[in-house]
C-alpha cells in the first residue's frame, strides 16, 4: 500500500497533472465513497413555459428566466444581479446554454372543475454549461452552494372554512396541490425536502393543535426522530372570502427564524417561507471556488486509508469538495496520510460540508495558530 502511493507522488512529479489524472481515474472506478446528504440533479437545468415554439424573442426570454433560476439554485441566493456582469450575461444568455428542447403537453384550463377545456402548454427546458455558470459567479466573487445538501423537515398544517385542522404529508391525496406548490417552489431554490410520516408516533409527540399553535418545543421533539437539523413548521389558513392568513417557523441549529403574512396569496408564502430557509442554509454551506486575500492552507490529517482504493476515493472525495481549490500529499506514516489543502478562506463553511456526509470522521476540532490551521479525520469506508 505504501509502495504505492510512493509510485503515485513519484508519476506526480514526473508526469503532467493530466497523466496523473487519467491514473486516478482508473483508481477511482474500484471505490467510490457514500454520500449522506442529498445530491440534487437538475441544478444546471431549468424548465420555462413559453407561448410559441417558434417564437426566438420568447426563446430569449425563457432562457434569461431559466438562468436567473440557476443561479439562484447554484448559489443559493435568490438575488444574484447586484453585478453589472451577471446583468449583462442575462441579457445574452445565449453561450451560457449547451442544449435546450421544447416539449408540449395538453392540460385542463381549469385544474378544479371535473370537466374543463384543454389547452396546449408549451414549456422549453434548458441546460447550462456547469463550468461556465461556475466561472460567472466566481468572477463575481459569489459563492456556490454544493451539489450536496441537507434535507429540511417540513412540518405543515392547515385549517379550512370551516375551522378543521389537518397535518399534511407527501402522500395527502386531498392535498395534493399544495404539497405540488411547496415541492416546486423547493426545486426552484435547489433545496431537498423531507415530510414526515405521520403516523403513531409523530402525532403522539406532535398533535395537530400543538403544530398550530407554532409549539417550537413539540416541534423539536418531534423532529429528533428524523436528525434534521433544517426544519419548517408552516401554518396555513384559508377563509371563506379567501384571505390567506399564514405563518412559518424555520429552526436551524440553535436559531429560530419565523415569517408572516396576511392577505397574501398563499404560493407566494410558501415561496417566502422556502427562501427563509434555503438563505439560511446557504450561508453556512455556500462557497467560494478560487482563492481570494483570505485564502489560508490548511495542514489536513486523515487517519484509515488502509488501501489503494480508499487513497484513490480519498482523492476524489477532496477533488470534489467545493471551497478546496487544491490540494498536496505531503507525507505518508502507516495508514495516516497529511495533506495540505488551499481554500478560499472560508473554514467554517468547509467544516460543515465536510459534516454533511460521513466520509470524514473528526478525530479532533480545527485548531488554528496564526496562520497554521489543522484539521484532524479519519476515512470512514463503505
């Protein structure tokens, strides 16, 4: 095992950072490590609804709306066009797009009559091109948000015209529409959701009346059972004039965040509510990809890589990981590997990445000295 690694620092050295690319390559097809935290496809994708298949002034705008929807979705910021730059790319989307279809479907004019007319939807979906998409945000010194990201809970529930209360899940066929509402408006933001099952035990720790009530105590306790560490409680009333009467609350960590709304439609709170907790999350997750003046080296020990195959998933691992823009073998004791890593300055971000899947397990916390920082894991195997 030892042996080999010597022979791979050596092809470093010796060949181009291509070659040894290609060799790693072949490595990383024997072992490739698990992920715990959801990986979201799609991010690079966006689907827009156009009025003509022919129409290119509709084509444009489908494409500047499904890249602001992407960038939105790879930063984790909704707003992303305080940059002249950003700005001006939207306006001529066009090179950032690698391929684009329309498709076509018939739908009801009117989704809650029994009977309705049917009407052509018309919707273009389109891809980016991931690297350049990337390259546009770091110019702009915005950080990305990881394919990888925590699920949030979402507890939910509603109370009709005629004050009946019910908690919802993913499979309430009655309520079908509106777990749709929240499920897209979670897609557009590239964030994983969660629903309870609601069954025995849920409600024994969580009725309905303690859900509306905003009981953050209940909620919490209700919560452990799926080791979420994002959870939203929404609340939802509809009158019979149809005033939307509704409020959330989004626990993160140790901090509570809650949003209200009165006499707004009720798609537009589920989006505000969303946006709570997607904005929270990508401030601890987001990254920055190239180095800045904060840029800091980071002395990385990783304890168990016992094979060839775990050195080479370790190597993948730490490719991958966004907020490292490179990275170096430095020494090799045993099964004990140190490694230094640049950053883009941004560690508490790289610890709670790293946190999300279990790949690496703290061994000890990040110490820092001045500008020596060490951290201390050990490669958990599959």
């Amino acid at each position: 095992m030892i042996a080999f690694m010597i022979l791979i620092m050596k092809l470093a050295k010796r060949y181009s950072s291509k070659a040894l690319e290609v060799l790693l390559a072949l490595c990383l097809m024997l072992c490739l490590p698990p992920g715990f935290a959801i990986e979201i496809d799609g991010l690079y994708q966006a689907t827009i609804s156009v009025e003509s298949r022919n129409s290119e002034q509709e084509r444009r705008r489908a494409f500047g709306a499904a890249m602001r929807e992407v960038l939105a979705k790879v930063s984790g910021f909704r707003t992303t066009t305080n940059s002249a730059s950003i700005r001006r790319a939207l306006n001529n989307p066009e090179p950032y797009v690698e391929s684009w279809r329309t498709q076509a479907s018939l739908m009801p004019v009117d989704p809650d009559a029994e009977v309705s007319e049917l009407q052509e939807l018309i919707e273009i979906e389109i891809n980016f091109y991931e690297s350049e998409i990337q390259r546009l945000l770091d110019e702009n010194n915005m950080p990305i948000w990881p394919v990888n990201r925590p699920e949030t809970l979402v507890w939910l529930v509603v109370q009709d015209e005629l004050d009946e209360r019910q908690m919802l899940s993913s499979d309430s066929r009655e309520e079908a529409n509106r777990i749709a509402v929240i499920q897209d408006s979670a897609n557009m933001r590239g964030l994983p959701l969660l629903f309870p099952l609601l069954d025995l035990e849920d409600q024994l720790r969580l009725n309905v009346n303690k859900l509306w009530e905003l009981d953050e105590a209940a909620i919490l306790n209700a919560s452990q059972r799926y080791q979420a560490e994002s959870i939203l409680a929404l609340r939802i009333y509809r009158s019979l004039s149809g005033e939307v009467l509704a409020k959330s609350l989004y626990f993160f960590r140790d901090n509570v965040f809650s949003y209200e709304e009165f006499e707004l439609n009720e798609e537009d709170f589920i989006s505000g509510s969303v946006n709570l907790a997607t904005n929270e999350l990508s401030q601890y997750y987001a990254v920055l990809i190239s180095g800045t003046e904060n840029s800091v080296r980071i002395n990385l020990q990783v304890d168990g890589v016992d094979s060839p195959e775990d050195y080479a998933a370790l190597l993948s691992y730490l490719n991958a990981l966004e907020g490292v823009s490179s990275f170096q073998l430095t020494r090799v004791v045993s099964s004990s590997l140190s490694l230094q890593l640049e950053t883009g300055g941004q560690l508490r971000q790289l610890v709670e990445t790293i946190a999300l899947e279990p790949t690496l397990q703290e061994v000890t916390e990040l110490s820092r000295a001045g500008d020596d920082v060490s951290m201390h894991y050990r490669w958990i195997k599959n």
